[in-house]
C-alpha cells in the first residue's frame, strides 16, 4: 500500500499541475483529429510526453504516439484513443467544437468526453509515479491511438508488430471516475441478395433484389427476446444499421442490395452462433448470403491491418486482483470507488477480449455524452483523475 504522506503529495503535485494538465487538455482538443486522422494531435502528446521525461517517445506502423516510462519486469499500458467521430451538422452546435466552452467547470467540445479526456491525466500521472518512486519493477506504456475508426484493430496491431504485450491495461474511455470491468461485444454482418434488373416501367421482367431482404429486416426486427442474457452484462441487441443498394439507376429495377447487421453479443454468444442464427432466418437459398464483415481500410500511414468484424464481450470479476488495484487506488485519492460497465464498445474487446489481457476502465465524463453535441466533461475530474493514474501502478498485483 502508498503511505498517506506519498498520497498528498501526490495530491500537492497534481493541484500544483493543475494549469498545465488543463492546458495541454484544451489544446489536444483544439487540434480536430477525426476519421482517425491523428498525426498533428499525436505530435501535441508526443511534446507533451517528451517534455515530462518519459524515457522513449515513438509511432508505430499504424500511426499511434507510443509513450515508454520505467523498465521494470511488469508491463502496464494505459490506452486512450486521440481522435473522435465528426462534428455533424455544424449548425448543430452552438459554440465552437473544437475551442469548445466552459459553463459551471463544465468543458463542452468535441472529444471533451470521447475521449481526450484521460490522455493528460494518463501522461501526467505516469510522470508523477516517476517521480515519487511508485514504477519499480514497471514498465508503463502510454498509447495513444486511433479507436473510432475500427475498435480493437491498434492494440492488436500494436502487440502483432511491435511485440509488446502489456500485463495489465487500463482503457481511458470514461466511466464516471469509476472502474469499470466489462462490456458486451459485438458482431457486424452483411446479407446480400441478388436479384435481375429491369427497366422500373416493365419492373414485372426484373426481380427486385430490396423487396427479398424485407421478410429479413422484419425477423430480425422481432429477433431480440430470443437473444442471449446475461446477470451482468446484460442482453444481447440486434440492429439493422444501413443498407446498400446496386442498380443501374433510380429507374430500374435493383439487382443487388446488402443490409448491415450490428449484433450486440453478451457473454456466451459468439460470432459462429451468431452467424448461423441469420443463416437459418435467411434458408437455404443460393441468392441471399451472410457474412462476417471484413475491416480492410488503411490507417492514415497507409498501414492495412486486416480483420474480422469480432468484437468479443468481457468481464473480469469483482474479486480479480486489477479491478481491486483500480479499487484501492480510488479509496487511497478520493476515499471511495465503485465500479461498473460500460454500455457502449472500447478497445477492451481486444486486450481483454481476444488477448485475454486483464483490463479494466477509468476515466472522467459520462459515455452518455459521446458522439453528441454535448460531448462534455468536468474539469475537475480531468484534474484529479490524474491521482488515479498515478497512484495505481503502486497497487498492481
């Protein structure tokens, strides 16, 4: 356990902070970093990084800003993706995105939730636990990466072509200045159907590919109560999302149209399960078919990492050894800590989901926020989630 005197000082240091970590957090996102264009924000963090003294600042193939600090045995990584969706209609917002406003020590902007927020106080608080000795026989890597685009695909990029497999990972998406330990998974699916064109005025020559996936759309529509639960987590969601259309032109008949289906899955569903529910509703028939979806687009390198549309759900316990590290962290800076889940998906599904790498959540702002006009956060909570970050290494198993 730290000694009470290492936490305030700890706490001492990071109100001493306080001007610089709200500085740097303003600035990283002034600088728009959207469809996962991160180079110009990453570089802010890369100064930042360096200017704190981490022992080795890099990218990786991909395109990520990779922080090293310490060079112990045991393999920490705090993950906090730098870009963010778009901003919509700008017509929308009432205030600038990107330079944002502050209201009540509220900050509104773009990303203020989803998710530059944990990014100072993961770089600060690294820093801190350097400097009070809390790292020994650590190595801690902050990573800073492009997550909206595909969730999951850096880290698993990162550990395939760098090497580095962290022991234990804390994600940055936010959850109340709780710890959070889980989250369902999801699978996203294509149903293509083929049909014959004609011209829209003899549409009775042509075989309309839309009207064979209607029958389709109203299952899956009607599917969810029989769909996997679970006590935690909770019940599995199936959504038909978008649908593509090929033909010749609006005044004919289409010969092909593809529905994308976002599926939801709760523990114990997996992606083969999943898959051959759609191919049951959709029979036997050689012109309609089901697939996984592929994720193929380069990142703004032009690096290509090629994989399935699995998401996996995951849950670490409350007794696990990590999620009582996260717990006692937050009892030694703010006295007490809850934990929960996250409604919503993060780059869990791969560190814990398919590595198997006991993960759990922190950070400030509320998900219900993300992806809204009023993507906001506390201030304060940017602040003092700092104490976590850095108390937390010192807590590990």
């Amino acid at each position: 356990m730290v000694e009470q005197a290492t936490i305030d000082k700890i706490k001492v240091r990071v109100q001493e902070q306080r001007d610089d970590i709200l500085t740097f957090f303003r600035e990283i996102v002034a600088i728009p970093s959207m469809e996962s264009q991160i180079h110009e924000v990453g570089e802010r963090v890369e100064a930042e990084m360096k200017k704190l003294g981490f022992d080795e600042v890099f990218w990786d193939k991909m395109g990520n800003v990779v922080g090293r600090i310490g060079d112990g045995d045991k393999i920490l990584l705090y993950d906090s993706h730098i870009d963010t969706v778009g901003i919509g209609d700008p017509d929308e917002w009432e205030w600038d995105p990107f330079q944002g406003k502050v209201e009540d020590g509220v900050f509104f902007a773009r990303g203020a939730c989803d998710e530059k927020n944990s990014t100072p106080g993961m770089i600060y608080g690294l820093a801190l636990a350097k400097e009070l000795g809390l790292l020994e026989g650590i190595t801690a890597y902050y990573f800073g990466n492009m997550e909206e685009w595909n969730d999951g695909s850096a880290p698993h990029a990162f550990v395939q072509t760098e090497g580095i497999k962290p022991d234990f990972v804390v994600i940055g998406e936010p959850t109340k200045m709780q710890v959070y330990r889980g989250q369902k998974g999801r699978v996203e699916f294509g149903i293509t159907a083929k049909g014959k064109s004609a011209h829209a005025a003899s549409n009775y020559l042509g075989d309309n590919a839309i009207y064979k996936l209607l029958p389709i759309i109203e299952r899956i529509k009607d599917l969810e109560p029989e769909l996997g639960d679970h006590d935690y987590l909770g019940h599995g969601r199936i959504t038909v999302t978008d649908m593509h259309v090929k033909t010749p032109s609006i005044n004919a008949v289409p010969d092909e149209a593809t529905i994308y289906v976002d599926r939801r899955v709760t523990l114990g569903e997996t992606p083969e399960g999943e898959l051959a529910r759609l191919q049951e509703i959709v029979g036997d028939r050689s012109d309609i078919t089901v697939e996984i979806l592929m994720y193929e687009v380069p990142s703004y390198t032009g690096f290509v990492f090629p994989l399935e549309k699995i998401y996996p759900a995951w849950l670490l316990e409350e007794e696990h050894p990590l999620v009582q590290a996260g717990v006692a962290a937050g009892k030694a800076a703010y006295g007490a800590m809850g934990t929960g889940k996250w409604d919503f998906s993060t780059n869990g599904i791969y560190w814990a989901g398919k590595a198997g790498i006991p993960s759990i959540g922190f950070g400030p702002g509320d998900e219900i926020h993300a992806h809204t006009v009023l993507d906001q956060v506390k201030l304060d909570d940017v602040v003092s989630a700092t104490e976590w970050y850095a108390l937390l290494p010192a807590m590990l198993p």
